[in-house]
C-alpha cells in the first residue's frame, strides 16, 4: 500500500461489532508512501499506525474524493 499526506483512510474493524475508523493521512514515515502512517482519525484522535498482514485498508487520494 502508498499512501499521501491527505489521503484518506479506511480501516475495517478488527472485532466483530466493532466500527470501522476513517481518517485522514497526516504523515508518511516509509519510504516511497510506504507505512507507517501517521493518521487523523474522525474522532479527532491521531495516531501512528502499520497495517499488517489480515488489515483492511482503503485508501482514496485526495483529488479523487474533491470532485464528489
């Protein structure tokens, strides 16, 4: 996965009843768009995140989600 700051993010949930968390790509730590991320989350809460294997993410770069 590559991802951009602004970018925005899907992550499913890792529990059954649990919500998935959407966000936004604050800072990208790896190289060429590489994880880790540091992601903005709609809560309001920020964190440092590296999805591995089993993760489910989406990613939607931010020209695409501006003309919506």
């Amino acid at each position: 996965m590559q991802a951009r700051v602004g970018d925005r993010i899907t992550m499913a949930a890792e529990h059954v009843g649990q919500a998935t968390r959407e966000g936004t790509v604050r800072e990208v730590k790896g190289v060429d768009g590489g994880p880790p991320y540091v992601v903005e989350w709609s809560d309001g809460h920020t964190g440092l995140i590296h999805p591995g294997p089993g993760s489910v993410l989406r990613c939607e770069r931010a020209e695409e989600t501006a003309g919506s």
